[in-house]
C-alpha cells in the first residue's frame, strides 16, 4: 500500500435506522440551533464576522475581528455551500446569503489579514475595519502560526466552492511564508505560548490538518502538488502517533519537555479534547492498521482519563495518573490558565468528541465508540444548547453552569460546535 492511500472506512455499514436518525438530528441542530445565531453575527459593510460576544450571546462586547476565527468561519462558510450544492444539506434561500458572506470573509481577509513580509504572515487581530492590532502591546502584530492555518484552511475551502486555482495558489503562498518561519525555529503559539525547550503536538496537529485540506483543495487543481501536501500531513500524523505517544498510559502527550522538567505541571497535564480531535486528524490521513489501533486506544483512554465521574463531561485538562493537573509550576501564563480551568466544561473538547466516536465507530465497527458517542450526545444537549437559535452556552463550570470567562481568546467560537454537524452530516450521508 502506498504511503498516500488513505480514506479509512469500514466495510461494513452504518445501521440505517441509527444513520436515518442522527442525520436528522444533526440538521435540526445546524438549521435551528447553530446557523441563526452565526446568519446576525455577520458585518455585512465591512465584511467578516463579529465573535465577541459574551458566553450567553445576547450582548456583543467588541467589534475586533480576530484573524484565527475569520478563517475558521470562511471554512465554515465554504463547507456549508459545497454540502448544499451536493444535496447534502438544503440551505434554501440562505444559500445566497451565506454565498454573500463567504465573498466578503474571503476579500475582508485577503485585503486586511495578510502582512508585509517583513512582519510576519497573517496579523493576530485586526479592528473591525481590517487594520491590524498589537493583541499585546509590544509583541508586534503575528503573534501565532495558528492564525496562518486557520486562514490557509478557510482559502482552501473557499477555492474549492468557487472552483477558482489562483485561491488554492494563495494559500499555498500563505503556507509557504509560514513554514520559512517555523523552519528557523520561530514558533509563535500565541494564545499558548511556551517556554524554550519544551515542544507541543499542537504544533504537528494543526499542520497535519491543514495540509490535508490544502491537499483536498488541490485535488481539483494539481495532483502533484496534492500528493506532496498529503505526503507532508502524514507525516506530521506518524510524528504525532510515534513521538508524542505515551505507551505506558495508552494516551497522547500534549507536550514534551526538557529532560529536566519531567516533573513539571506543563510536562505532566494532558488534554483529553485535544487528543481526541488530533485522532481523527491522524485518521484521515493514515490508513495502517497497526496506527488505526493505536488512535482509537488513545481516543478510548483519552475519554475515561478525562471523564468526569461526579457530575459527567469531559474535564478540560487533566493530570496523566488522572484528577486534577499537578507538577512544579515554571510561572508561565500558559499554567495559570491550566490550573484555574482544568474542570471547565467546555464546548469544542464536547463536540470533538462527538465526532471522533462516530468516525472511529465507522472506521472500526468498535462499540464502545457508539457507546461514548451516546453518552456524550447525552450529556452535551443536556448542557451546552443554550435557547432555541442561540447556539451554545460554551463555557461552564465543572457542574454545567454557565461561567462568563476566557478560555484562550474573548471570543465565542463558531467553530468546532458547526464543524461537528457538519461532518457527521457528510459521514452519515
């Protein structure tokens, strides 16, 4: 088998009652709880979308437009367009509309987000009307590579629906500037920075992803280049599933330090919900059976490490003997912000989740991802939806209320909660 023959599914099929069923659900959630809460968030003079709103979604509490969540709405925006064209999902006469949106998002960001060569890739945040902002002061405008993927993975999409190349081209270009920088070492992980010498998965996750969706985008448009962007995602997912894994505890590293710093918080936290997503990352791009195994006991382990046996959900962070996250504390920002909310319940990490049980469930036919996946389902609709149209309340406490807090940015993120229907959509269909 070749390296780039990827595409793991089961040979069996779905039962099609349960198939019927969650393909309803998950279309009542997009058309009635998630898309009328997103359709009033849009600029429509100067483009892109307001997510500054507070946790509840009722007051909007600034106009600044960060660039990582711009990019994801355009991938949002482009994959609800592509699944209403093939049937998918029927957006009606809102097809329009969101069409409107993703030109706009697409030329806000490609007018305003990019900077000069000298001064990074994209900017971190910009005003609402495009002009790049010092997120903190003195730190100068490109402060995260986050922020490149996001936007190279909105292009991508966004080239695809309008079947346009020089688009694909652009994102190209973007990750280009991009790895000339990680190439020299110069990581910037902004809202997660990190001390010298120790390294994240993070790192590898997102570039695995983003250069699989770069990968399908160029499948319409040059071959060559898709198999070299496919071949780059793989390897990013072996690197993540051979460095980063802890055989001992069957679970993903979040982050390796210095060999003096085994001992320390940062070394010994893990993140149940970031494992979990990075799993089905690596499984759409590594079909090996031996690392299929591997990804779905990281996913299993990762979900009874961090479940809640109290008050149920998944805990934010955890230590990686289990309960709450300890170590020697190094005075990094990145540690208070572990400590203070590692039993926050939180949206994304629900609804990864969400998915990853039901594409490792179609990948293996293992029960115990459908088992999780109900359980889940159970626990997330019982808590997060917040009033009919309103979207989620994202963030709670670890007993489900409501919490008005920042997590990483002050934003509240379209991303992961639409992105899940999205692709259960796609799979179940």
């Amino acid at each position: 088998m070749s390296k780039t023959n990827i595409g793991t599914r089961a040979s069996w099929c779905l039962d099609k009652t349960f198939q019927e069923s969650e393909m309803l659900f998950h279309t009542l959630q997009v058309q009635d709880q998630v898309l009328p809460f997103w359709a009033r968030s849009f600029d429509e003079i100067y483009g892109g979308v307001y997510t500054c709103w507070s946790n509840t979604g009722d007051t909007l509490l600034g106009e600044d437009k960060y660039v990582w969540s711009q990019g994801r709405m355009l991938w949002l925006l482009s994959s609800l367009l592509m699944m209403h064209e093939s049937g998918q999902l029927a957006l009606g006469y809102d097809a329009s509309f969101y069409r409107r949106q993703a030109a706009k998002m697409y030329l806000f960001l490609h007018e305003h987000a990019l900077l000069s060569k000298g001064e990074g890739v994209t900017s971190f945040l910009l005003d609402r009307y495009g002009v790049a902002k010092e997120q903190v002061p003195g730190k100068g405008f490109y402060t995260s590579f986050y922020a490149d993927c996001f936007v190279i993975m909105g292009y991508a999409k966004y080239a695809m629906v309008q079947n346009d190349h020089s688009i694909a081209f652009e994102a190209l270009d973007i990750l280009h500037r991009m790895q000339s920088f990680l190439d020299k070492g110069d990581i910037r992980t902004e809202p997660y920075p990190l001390p010298k010498g120790f390294s994240t998965q993070a790192v590898h996750m997102i570039l695995c992803n983003t250069q699989k969706e770069l990968s399908d985008c160029f499948a319409l448009f040059d071959q060559v280049k898709k198999e070299e962007l496919l071949v780059g995602a793989q390897d990013h997912a072996e690197t993540i599933l051979n460095f980063f894994y802890d055989e001992k505890r069957t679970l993903l590293k979040e982050i390796i330090p210095p060999a003096d710093r085994e001992d320390s918080l940062l070394a010994r936290h893990y993140n149940p919900g970031h494992a979990i997503e990075c799993m089905w990352f690596c499984l759409d791009c590594l079909d090996d059976p031996f690392m299929v195994e591997r990804m779905s006991s990281i996913v299993l382990t990762s979900l009874s490490l961090g479940w809640d046996q109290e008050f149920g959900g998944l805990f934010r962070y955890v230590d990686r003997d289990g309960g709450k996250p300890s170590g020697k504390v190094l005075g990094t920002s990145f540690e208070k912000l572990i400590l203070c909310s590692w039993d926050y319940k939180l949206w994304w990490p629900h609804s990864e989740a969400l998915y990853s049980c039901l594409r490792f469930y179609e990948a293996t036919g293992n029960k115990e991802f459908l088992r999780w996946y109900e359980k889940i389902k159970s626990y997330t609709f019982e808590v997060f939806p917040s009033e009919i149209g309103m979207e989620w309340i994202q963030i709670r406490k670890r007993d489900g209320e409501p919490l008005d807090s920042v997590v990483a940015l002050p934003v509240k993120d379209p991303y992961h909660i639409l992105r899940m229907h999205l692709l259960a959509l796609q799979m179940l269909s």
